[in-house]
C-alpha cells in the first residue's frame, strides 16, 4: 500500500515542476494512483466510472468520486474525500452516468490538467513521466508485495503442467493460486501458451489441448493496488526437454546473466540490449530474439526505461526493470525467461525469486 508520505512527497514534486497558481485537476488512472493511492478495483460493477483528484497549490487534496465505485477508493490518500451522487438504488441514476463529475469539473475551472486537450497536459506528462523513473520506497514495497503471489502462480504451474490440460486450465490454476496468495481476487494476465517457434511467441490461454514436448510459456503479471510484477518461465510439457529446447534455454539464461552484469545507475540501456543480443550474436541464433530484452515496470507496463536495438535512455537509481531473453525457433518451439529488478548506485536487487526450469 503506498503511504500518505510517499503521495505527499509526489505530489509535492509536482507542484515544484509546475508552480500552478490555481489548483490542478486530475483524472487520469495512473496518475490517480501515483499521487494519491486511489485504484478502482476491476473486480466491480463501478470499475469503469469516475474519480478526479483536486491537488490545490498549497499540497491540500481533495477527491471527488461516483458514490457507486468500489471501495478501494477508501484507501485513497488524500486530505479529504466527496461523493457524487449519480444513483441512489431507488430513483433512476441521473442522466448519464459518464458525466456524473462533469458539474465538479465545471466548478474546478472547467479543466482537467493531464487530459489531452488541457494546453499544460504536455508539459504535466513530462514531469510525470520523469518522476516516475526513480521509484519510491513505499512503491517499491508495492511492487514487492505484487512478486510472492506471482511466484506462487509459477510454482503451481511447475508443480501441475501436464498433457491434456488445456491452456485456459493453466491460467485458472495460476489464477487460484495468486487469489489464495493474495486472499483477494487479483488481476492476472499475461502469456499462457504454448510457443510453436518463431510464429508464435506468446498470447492470452485458449482451448489448445497440452501435448508432451511443447514449450509453453509462462509470462504474467499480477496487478495490485495499480502496481505490478512481469515475470517468465517457460515449461516443456512432460518434463523431458530436448537437446535443442535446453539450448535454447541455456542461450537465454546466458543472455540474462549478460544482461544482469551491466544493470546499475548510469549505465546506457543500449549496452544491456547488446549484452544480451550478443549472447546470442555469438551463438548464431540472435535472428531467433526478434524483441526487446526487457523495459521498466510500475504503473504501466511496459513503461520507461527500454532495452531495444536503438535505446537512448540510461538507467538511475530507482528504476525497476525486467530482462527477458528469448529465443523461437521453428521445429523446437520458443523459451523466454524473465526476472525483475530494482537499480541501485551499484547494481540491482533481484525483486523476483521464481525457479527458472524448463522441468
């Protein structure tokens, strides 16, 4: 959970970058998330409907919200929370339930700031996007707490994978266990599929019935409170890899640990891309890695900073970034791995503690 003195010190750094001289208007999801610990919980009939948070010049917030979303919004940080009533369950709702804030927004100054047609939204999503580099301590417990239920979706399927299950079985299996993990529903998604080679290399479960020998990939993410993990393992069905399928994972957990001895502040993104690529430049097979070698991670996802061919961005202290070497090769099928970090002055902290096997 993202702390009162963490939001402050985030909104507070707005205000600096800014300097308004009226209050800011806010109604972007992420940035509802950053600034004040307000996430609508998917798990509702009120996930789609609306919340807009006042930060006023001298740091004193106030968060207006449709009565009828879910209770996460409770857990807000903010100075002062105002329901706006829409539907009361006896009355029909009043028009429509889109424009339920409008007369708020109307009494604010008829503007919402990171909206794309406020004349500072551009300079507003600068500043944001630069904050949100260097993560802060209470966000890096978040996205620790987002890690132990995501490794106990891995475990479960290393644990239960076999033929005859369909995909879709293994996302509700690692679904059940993240929940269990969590005590609560969590979202899950990501990858549940079985890699075929260079044609396919990842995609949502469907009814593909598991046969022994395929390599089917594990790449998810589990969302808590907005914030998130992104982490792989990739199965041989029947637990009998061949050669060529345990080459390919070795290839990538070469490239991964490349990648890994370059991760600090300072270092160019370029020069982890190559590190890992180069791995399998040397082997001949990096025509078999067609994506990126891993990106940062929070909010969004992906989100700054990028490990691509033609990178720009360095890395700072703070970042939380995921490395995932792949390779997908016709005949033998596709292996990805993926671990992810948070960047220090002299290294990195390993968030994620999965057991990477293709058994």
């Amino acid at each position: 959970m993202l702390t009162t003195d963490g939001c402050r010190a985030r909104r507070q750094r707005l205000l600096d970058a800014l300097k308004p001289a009226t209050p800011l208007l806010l109604g972007d999801p992420l940035n509802l998330r950053y600034f004040a610990a307000c996430h609508i919980d998917a798990f509702s009939l009120g996930a789609d409907f609306g919340v807009l948070l006042l930060i006023e010049p001298d740091g004193k917030t106030t968060l207006f919200y449709d009565k009828r979303v879910p209770s996460s919004v409770e857990r807000a940080q903010v100075d002062a929370r105002v329901p706006v009533a829409w539907y009361d369950g006896k009355s029909p709702g009043v028009g429509a339930r889109r424009w339920t804030l409008y007369d708020t927004v109307a009494k604010h100054g008829g503007r919402v700031h990171d909206s794309f047609t406020d004349p500072d939204a551009a300079k507003l999503w600068a500043a944001v996007t630069q904050f949100r580099r260097a993560k802060d301590a209470d966000e890096l417990d978040q996205l620790r707490a987002c890690m132990t239920p995501t490794e106990a979706g891995h475990a479960w399927a290393r644990a239960n994978v076999k033929a005859g299950m369909t995909e879709l079985d293994v996302y509700n299996g690692v679904f059940t266990a993240v929940s269990t993990a969590v005590g609560r529903p969590a979202i899950v998604y990501g990858d549940f599929t079985v890699s075929t080679g260079a044609k396919k290399h990842g995609g949502p479960p469907t009814n593909h019935v598991l046969a022994d020998g395929e390599t089917f990939i594990l790449d998810f993410s589990v969302v808590l409170d907005g914030y998130r993990s992104d982490f792989t393992n990739t199965l041989v069905v029947g637990g009998k890899p061949t050669a060529d399928q345990q080459r390919l994972f070795d290839l990538s957990l070469k490239a991964m640990q490349a990648g890994e001895a370059l991760l600090k502040a300072g270092t160019p993104c370029k020069a982890v891309y190559d590190a890992v690529r180069g791995v399998f430049a040397a082997a001949g097979v990096a025509d078999s890695f067609p994506h990126h070698a891993g990106h940062g991670l929070g909010i969004g996802h992906p989100e700054a900073p990028f490990f691509v061919v033609n990178a720009t961005e360095t890395l700072v202290g703070g970042d939380v970034v995921t490395l995932e070497p792949g390779l997908y090769v016709d005949g033998v099928g596709g292996v990805r791995l993926e671990h992810n970090y948070a960047i220090t002055a002299t290294g990195y902290d390993r968030l994620s503690n999965h057991v990477l096997s293709l058994i």
